[in-house]
C-alpha cells in the first residue's frame, strides 16, 4: 500500500465524517487495496500460513518457529528481535504471527547492512 494511501485511510479512519469528501477515482483505488488486504488477511485467518496456497510464493505468513527454521536461528532469538520491534508481527488470537513481506524486508536489511526496524503490526 501506498504512503499516501496509507495516510489518506488512516485519516478516514480518524474522521469518518470526511468519506464523502473523497474524489471517486481515489475511493475506487482505496478499495482496491483494501480488497487485495482484506484477502491476505483472510488467508492468514484461514490458517494458509502455515500450509501456504498452491503456487511459487509460499505461505503469506508464519509462525514463529518457522521463522526460527527459515532463518537459522533458535526460536527465542527470533521472539527477541520481535520484541525489540526488529521483525515485524501480528497477533492472531495468541500467536504471533510474521507476514511473507516483512520477513523478506527483515532478511534483505539484513543483508544489506541497513538498521532493522520494523515494530509490531
């Protein structure tokens, strides 16, 4: 999603009353988005985090320990870098959960070098 999008559904979300003010074309855009989240949220919920859907890109989100096994790492290292706001989660009831993305963001900071700081969804 983009920056502006972002700030524009944020700003919708803090005052619902300016809806109607939103050009057409940008409410279109806007729900555009939501539709491809709303999805990946969705499979998330299902539990395809884990057996990931049919096709090349794998699960859209993981677990902790499988995380830990993707990176190399022991568990609690990874539940560490969670809570110091390095790798990015979501609770989903209550486990915590990593998105496709943000570990392919964290895996390619780090090899890049660059500050990781991603925070808590």
């Amino acid at each position: 999603m983009s920056a502006v999008a972002h700030d524009m559904l944020v700003r919708l979300l803090e005052h619902p009353d300016t809806v109607p003010n939103v050009a057409p074309h940008e409410a279109l855009g806007l729900l555009l988005q939501l539709s491809v989240l709303q999805t990946r949220l969705a499979l998330c919920a299902a539990g395809a985090m884990t057996a990931g859907p049919t096709g090349a890109d794998g699960p859209t989100c993981y677990d902790i320990p499988e995380v830990a096994e993707r990176l190399k790492l022991d568990v609690s290292h990874v539940y560490k870098l969670a809570k110091r706001g390095e790798l990015a989660t979501f609770k989903q009831g209550r486990a915590v959960r990593v998105r496709r993305e943000d570990l392919e963001r964290f895996i390619h900071q780090r090899i890049n070098g660059g500050a990781v700081t991603a925070g808590k969804r």
